[in-house]
C-alpha cells in the first residue's frame, strides 16, 4: 500500500481496483454528495483511466480497508492548478464503511500527500448542505467553511446548496 493510516490504506488505482469501484461509484447514495461524480461504466472506463487517473492534474488514489485489503472507495485532488497551488478534494465511500473513521483518514492522507508532495499551497472541498458528516469530518481536519453556492446540485428531488471549504498549507514552499 502506498499511504496507511489507521484502518485504512491508500494506493494507486489499477484496472483492476477501477472494476472493483464501479459498484460503488455508481451507487448513487454513496455518491450523492459528490460534486463532480458522473456515472463510470465498462464503456467509459477507458476515457476514466486516460483522462482522469492518468492526468497529471489530478491525483487518484483507491482507498482500502487495510485489514482485509477490500476496496472502500476513492479519493482524489482534481482539476490541480499548477500555477495556483490548488486542487479540489473529492471521496466516495461504500456505505457500510462510513462512520468507522475511514473517510477522516483517506482525506487526512490526501491532504498530507498534496501539501508534502505536490507542494500545493491550498486545497478545497465541497459537499452538499445537508451533509453534516462531510462538514464535521472537514471541519476536525481545519478546513475552514468559506461560502456555498445556491441551489448547485440537484439531489433527492431538490436542488441543495453546496458548501465550499478550503484548507491553506501552513508549511507551503515558494519554490519559483
């Protein structure tokens, strides 16, 4: 496993882990409260792996139970500004691992991995209003709430509000 916490691992996704996720990518609870999910099947597979965990502007992990090695889930930074220092924060979890503490540390370990490795200045997060699990994991994490954006995601029959929350690396390194 490339990155360990707790109870859960992190590494890079294969082919094989991508199959293994599309269960639970396109599960729509598992994915209602993130943003930039769209639907992944055998057909666009390929377009995923090439543009997406192949892209240097996005950094894409599976996450894993480490006990039984069994894939939990996704997490990334996407869409990575170079110029800015920027990314954006995205999870899926399956729903029979939430609340057992492997979503806090998957996205513990994503932050650690863009502020220590890809020396990023400030990372971003955003989830649906109602998500109060998401605010408070964020929250714990030092992520600060610094707006939302109204009526933004159309989910369970409604259009919600999406919060946006940012972290700032306090250790950034100028390195221009």
């Amino acid at each position: 496993m490339y990155l360990t916490k707790g109870n859960t691992a992190l590494d890079i996704p294969t082919r094989e882990d991508l199959s293994k996720s599309l269960e639970i990518r396109n599960d729509y609870e598992d994915v209602v409260n993130y943003r930039t999910w769209k639907p992944l099947t055998e057909l666009n597979q390929n377009w995923y792996w090439e543009n997406v965990v192949n892209n240097k502007d996005h950094a894409v992990f599976t996450i894993f139970q480490r006990r039984t090695e069994m894939v939990i889930g996704e997490v990334r930074i996407s869409n990575i500004d170079w110029k800015n220092r920027c990314g954006e924060i995205g999870v899926i979890l399956h729903r029979k691992f939430r609340g057992k503490g492997h979503g806090k540390e998957a996205i513990e370990m994503i932050v650690g991995y863009g502020f220590d490795r890809l020396n990023l200045h400030r990372l971003e997060a955003q989830c649906v209003a109602s998500n109060k699990a998401s605010r408070g994991v964020f929250r714990s994490l030092g992520f600060e709430e610094e707006g939302y954006i109204k009526d933004a995601m159309f989910t369970t029959g409604r259009y919600e509000d999406i919060i946006i929350a940012g972290l700032i690396n306090p250790n950034h390194r100028y390195l221009y």
